[in-house]
C-alpha cells in the first residue's frame, strides 16, 4: 500500500466549500486505477489546517495518477478553496503482522 497526503490551510469562511470539493474528488478519484480510499482530516488545534488521506494499491498505481493530466484535474478541484497550494507528502506503508502471530 501506498498514502500520500495533501497538506491544506483552508481560506477563512470557505470550510463548506473545501469540504464539497474533497466530497467531489474523493467520488471522481474512486474511479481511478489503484484507488483505495480518501479521508479528509480537520486538525484540532486550529480551524485553517486540513490533511487530506489518499490510500493507494501501490506507489506505481500513485505515480500514474501523479503524471496525468488526472491529477491537474483534482488539483483544480481543490486548490480553489485553499489560501495557498497544497504540499504533498509520500508514504510507503510496510506490512506489519499482527501481534501473536
């Protein structure tokens, strides 16, 4: 598996809109090949600053995305809500067994 999250600071007064906008590219994106999941995440210590959670299959199935002109697309859909362009963030995510196994 694959997680790459998208570092957002939210224009003021906009939280409605922002919150469409991921609903918008997290149903667009389900579509895409390798897709796992999104997750929009609020930070609790302060009303701007937003983390948006995208799972992949697999860093390969990522960078397909990442070199279209589909993520320019979902660039779009979100960047419009937000006071500056959102950063990324690459994880790989080990497999990790169960304790007891």
């Amino acid at each position: 598996m694959f997680v790459a999250t998208a570092e957002e600071q939210m224009i003021p007064g906009r939280r409605l809109e922002l919150e469409a906008a991921h609903h918008d590219a997290v149903t667009w994106l389900g579509k895409e090949p390798g897709f796992l999941s999104g997750r929009l995440l609020h930070f609790a210590g302060g009303p701007y600053r937003y983390v948006y959670e995208m799972s992949w299959s697999s860093r390969e199935e990522w960078e397909r995305f990442w070199e279209s002109d589909r993520f320019t697309r979902l660039r779009e859909i979100i960047d419009g809500q937000l006071a500056e362009p959102f950063t990324l963030t690459l994880y790989n995510v080990p497999t990790v067994e169960k304790a007891g196994k």
